[in-house]
C-alpha cells in the first residue's frame, strides 16, 4: 500500500464536500425567483425563466446522484482501508494509520490525539517506515 493509495478516501471527501457546497448553491437558486423588472425600459430578450428552472432542477438531481454515487465510493474506501489497518501488527501504528487515513487528521492532530510527546514528524515518519518495511517483505 503507498500513502497515495491510502489518502483515496481524503480526496474523495473533498470532492463530496465540493459537490454539496455547490448543490446548496443551486438550491439557493432554485428557491430564489427571480423577479421581473418594471422599470419599463425595453430589455433584450432572455431565457425563458421557466427553461433556466428547469435546467437548474435537472442540474441538482444529477449532482444528488453523483453525491450520492461518490459517499458510496467513499464507504467502500473506508471499507478497504479498515480492513488494511486491521492488519497492522502494532497498535499505536494502527491508531495513527486510523486517524490519519480514516478520520482525515492533520499530521500535527494525530500526533496531538496520540500524545506521549509525539511530534507531527514522528508520527509521519512512523508511518513512512512502516509502508517502507512492508514493501520491502513484499520484494
């Protein structure tokens, strides 16, 4: 397993928090209506209110999906990496490789959950030492 492999499920989080972000915008416009000008001045024509509704409609149920499509691919990562975890041989490993790849923690906030004087550095390096051992078995 490589630190890329392993951070999967951080970069898919952030692609559904980007994707609801922007579905609560969309929301806000359809809830929104737009209201007519009677300044009386002439205007040049524009799209028909009803065919941008729909449009933004269409638009928020294929965002729902793929949220929801995305959240799954997410609960199958985090399946994965929990099962990968599992097989670590040494507990305080298993509680960083946890916090870091499973809950998304800073290096920094994993080294201060874990505490006993660890640092954001020894954490990581705890880590990077652990992936490098287990592919040199592998080799």
């Amino acid at each position: 397993m490589t630190v890329k492999e392993l951070s999967q499920l951080y970069w898919l989080k952030r692609e559904v928090a980007m994707d609801e972000k922007r579905l609560l915008e969309l929301e806000e416009l359809a809830l929104s209506p737009k209201t007519p000008n009677y300044d009386g001045m002439p205007h040049a024509p524009s799209l028909d209110h009803d065919a941008v509704m729909v449009n933004t409609v269409e638009e928020i149920l294929d965002l729902k999906a793929l949220i929801m499509a995305k959240k799954l691919r997410c609960f199958k990562e985090q399946l994965r990496l929990e099962e990968y975890i599992a097989a670590v041989p040494d507990s305080l490993t298993r509680q960083i490789f946890t916090l870091r790849f499973i809950e998304c923690l800073s290096w920094a906030k994993v080294a201060a959950q874990i505490g006993g004087g660890n640092t954001d550095t020894a954490v990581r390096l705890r880590v990077y030492r652990y992936l490098k051992l287990e592919k040199s078995e592998i080799d």
